[in-house]
C-alpha cells in the first residue's frame, strides 16, 4: 500500500487536478484512521484490561439497532445463540474451606479464672471452639553421618570396616536431598531467583551458600530427574492429540547485541493424560518442532503461527486444529473500530463456548461431545463462515476488523475441525495455562545466564509441572525421588513418573 505522506512529498505539477486532491484527502483519512486505530490498541494492550470478557450489558449496547442484513448472516431465520448468563462477581469456590481439614492441629484451651479458682463448683456444659492459621518458620539443619570403623579381634592384620556410605546426590557435596529440593522449588516454583536465596539463607539463617554453588546444585538435579523428563516427551510421542505454543525467553549471549539473545520455551500437552512438555531451543523455527512431532502421529493445536502448518506439511500423518480463543482474541481488538460487527462475532463464539462448558459440566467423553458438537455447535460455526465471507471485502486488510476477519476465515477449516473429533478442545488454553508459571518467573529472574540453562529448566519446569495437574505436592514428590534416584536403575525410573509415583502413594496410603 502506497501511504499518503509519500504522496505528499512527491513532485507534482500546478495544474493537478482537483479529482486528485481528493483522492489524496481520501487517502489521508483512511492513513490517519489506520494509524489512530493502531494507537488505540497498542494503549490499549499496554494499560487495558488483560480479560477478553465480553460484559453481557455491553454486548446488548452494542448490537442495539444492528440488522440481520448488516450482519450478512445468509441464514436469516437463525436467530443468534444467547450469550452464557452473566455470573456476576466471582465467588469464592465454597467446596474447599478456608483452613485445610488435614493442617496439623494444636489445641489450646482456656478456662475462666473463676472456674480454675473452684472446679467442682462449676459443671461443663459446652465449648466455643475459635480456628486460626501460625506457621513455625523453616528450620535448617546440619545432618551428620557417623560411620564407625571397626577391626576384627582375632586378625588384627584385617583392614578396617566401615559401614558404606549412602548414594549420595552430589558426590563430595554436603547438599541433600532436601536442601537442592528446597532450591529448585523456590526457583521454579516460586520464581524466587537465586541470588535472592543466597541473601536470604544468609541474612536469616546464618548460612553462606553462593550462587553459583546453589546453580550447580540445579544442575545435578536437572541432571539426574532427565531420564523422567525423557519418559515424560516419549508419553507425548504416543499421543493421538498435542496441544503445542512457544513462549520467549532472554538469555544471555556473549555473540548477540547487548550480550543478550531471545531464546523460546516449546510447551507441549496433553489435555486427556495431562502430560506437560517443556522443550528449550535458541530459535523459533519449525525445525525445533522435531524433538516431538517427528515420532508423533495426529492432531496439533496451536495458534496461527507459520511454523506448525509449515512442519505439518512436510510430515505425514500431522494434522493441524487452530484455536478458537486467538480467533476470538483478533474480533476483542477490532471492538473500538467496529463495536457492533465485533459484538455479533463475539457472540457466536460465545454460543459455541456455551456448548462447551455444558459438557465439561457433563464430564463427558469424546463420542458424546462429537454428537453434541455435531448437533449444535455446527449450525453455529457455518453462521460465522458465511458471515466471514460477505465481510471480508467490506473492511480494510490493515484495519483491525478486516484482520480478524482474514485471520479467522484463512483458518475457519482448522476451526472447525474440533467438531470432528471429539478428543480435541475448542481452544489452546491448556498449554497457554501451562505457559504461565515461565511468564511469572522471567519477570523475577529477567534471563537465562547460559543458553545450557534453559534445557536444565525445561526438565525442572517439566516435572513441577506434571505433579501440579496431578494435585501432587512438587517439593513431597522431587525429595523423595532425589533421595531415591540416586541408588535406583534405569529399568526402575517408569515407577518414579508422577501418574506412577501417585498410583504407588496411593497403594501405601490404603
């Protein structure tokens, strides 16, 4: 597109003609519109609000006088789906209470002065029972290991005997199992940086331990919990349906500008296993897709980003779904430009959102959603295709509308295809979720110090992950395995896999 302002300050003759003026005057205004459309989103995204809730009220607002026609919704009998009903302020999930039942207890009980003066004068009758949270801070400890050395009596010329010592996590080290477990969950748990801890540890506790000791102390355990992260990746291999995004990460880098690069973190799950994958690589290009998906056969879900149709195309047997909360994410931006339009669309996707919160309220498994889907949600979605296609040429192809219309359209057949196929979700939102503990940490720790250390956090960002869709505790699972690793062989790391590890904590519970 050729703009206004290098027409303005291109040569032109006296005796142009008023017809042109106009055009440029035209051009100007559709320039200015652009740009002023560009500002309102980009403030809008640095300062607005981060929900793409749609208020119900404002919704009514907007389609207030709109026609069918202007909609161009082909189907003009169809009346639109109803948008959920507002909930109104959220509420505090009433199920679970406010002090765990299972918190160890210290009762402490209290009698009137005049009772304790005369006992037998007074008879109980009942109590007032008044609960409140303490905490007793973290305690460290020195553990020693004494082993005693012995001679046998009738051979003095025998060497001596010493009990052997226990396999150790780090040879030499006087860290344990549950000091690296209390590190790497402060890390990447707690996004607590490193350099934080070691002030803490010595401010608080007395205790010197640097940085760079508690980092090779990550290392080993990175190190040593690989082969459960590589268990974790080959489960995801033998999947039917991934959901896969990419998130970037700073690192440093002597080569780059600045001393610094932009590496990624490659998250991969399963929604029905609840498998998470964590992969780190210095690029953003397809070929880092093959450490999963070249052993992988089915169905990828992810946004519109190039490198997944790209990789699906040169690999047989990958089939790519897109992500209805990108899409309705575009039609959320376009609001200021086109309120109405934007409403309407945003209330399609709403019907179809419906639809499936109904059946995870069911609990309902993939045949049963492929008929329902099948049966209302279609219907839906060829309204907003038919839609798509009488508006495309209306809109500007850099005006916000027209790119959530093209962006939507171009993929409206990998939108659709979560009908088909009852196992896939109608968004990405399960890896994106998985995605946000790494966009929590990096705004604590801002970088990487070593691209080595973004493989080592993949593994532990792993693992935490896999025991928090499990509702396992990360620091009770990663001190028992660490502890447990160490004296343990290969043919026996399937049991230390958190679905594995749960199964057999609950077998020792019953």
């Amino acid at each position: 597109m050729r703009y206004a302002s290098d027409m303005l300050h291109s040569e032109t003759s006296p005796g142009e003609s008023v017809a042109e003026l106009k055009a440029l005057v035209e051009m100007l205004r559709t320039e200015n519109k652009l740009l002023h459309q560009k500002v309102r989103l980009l403030l809008k995204r640095l300062f607005g609000s981060k929900s793409e809730a749609l208020n119900p009220a404002q919704l009514q607002l907007l389609m207030a006088g709109l026609e069918v026609g202007e909609l161009s919704a082909p189907d003009e009998d169809d009346p639109p789906p109803s948008s959920p009903s507002p909930g109104g302020s959220k509420k505090r999930r009433g199920s679970k209470p406010r002090i765990p039942e299972n918190l160890p207890t210290e009762d402490v009980r209290l009698d009137p002065e005049e009772v304790k003066a005369a006992p037998l004068a007074y008879k109980r009758i009942g109590e007032e029972v008044t609960r409140e949270i303490d905490v007793i801070p973290p305690q460290y400890f020195c553990r020693r290991i004494i082993r005693g050395k012995y001679v046998k009596l009738d051979d003095k010329a025998a060497s001596p005997i010493i009990a052997p010592l226990p396999e150790r996590l780090i040879e030499g080290s006087y860290a344990s199992a549950g000091i690296v477990t209390d590190i790497v969950i402060k890390k990447y748990q707690d996004h607590l940086p490193l350099y934080r801890q070691e002030q803490i540890l010595e401010d608080r506790y007395g205790i010197e331990i640097s940085r760079q000791t508690m980092a090779e102390w990550v290392r080993a355990a990175a190190d040593w919990l690989s082969p459960v992260y590589r268990l974790i990746r080959k489960r995801l291999q033998e999947s039917k349906y991934l959901q896969v995004d990419e998130t970037p990460v700073t690192y440093c880098n002597k080569d780059g500008p600045g001393g610094s690069a932009e590496g990624y973190f490659w998250v991969y799950h399963d929604p029905w296993k609840k498998d998470v994958l964590y992969e780190w690589h210095t690029g953003r290009g397809s070929k880092c897709l093959d450490d999963v998906l070249k052993d992988f056969k089915g169905t990828v879900q992810c946004d519109g980003y190039g490198a997944y149709t790209s990789y699906a195309r040169g690999n047989d047997g990958i089939d790519i779904a897109c992500c209805w909360a990108h899409a309705r994410r575009k039609f959320n931006e376009a609001l200021d430009e086109a309120p109405r339009l934007s409403g309407w669309f945003i209330a399609q996707i709403a019907g179809i959102y419906a639809v499936e919160a109904r059946l995870r309220r069911m609990k309902a498994g993939p045949a049963l959603r492929e008929a329902v889907r099948a049966a209302e949600s279609r219907m839906i979605l060829d309204r907003i295709g038919k839609a798509l296609k009488v508006h495309l040429p209306k809109h500007l192809p850099q005006s916000q509308m027209g790119k959530a219309v093209s962006y939507t359209l171009s993929r409206m057949k990998e939108l659709t295809k979560f009908c088909d196929n009852g196992l896939l979700e109608i968004d990405n939102n399960g890896v994106e979720n998985s995605i946000r503990p790494t966009a929590v940490g990096k705004k604590n720790w801002l970088f990487i110090g070593h691209p080595e250390a973004g493989d080592r956090s993949a593994v532990l960002y792993t693992i935490i992950e896999n025991c928090k869709r499990r509702g396992i505790n990360p620091q009770e699972y990663l001190k028992d395995v660490l502890t447990r690793l160490p004296s343990m062989k290969m043919g026996q790391v399937d049991s230390l896999l958190p679905a594995s590890w749960l199964a057999e904590r609950a077998k020792k519970i019953a």
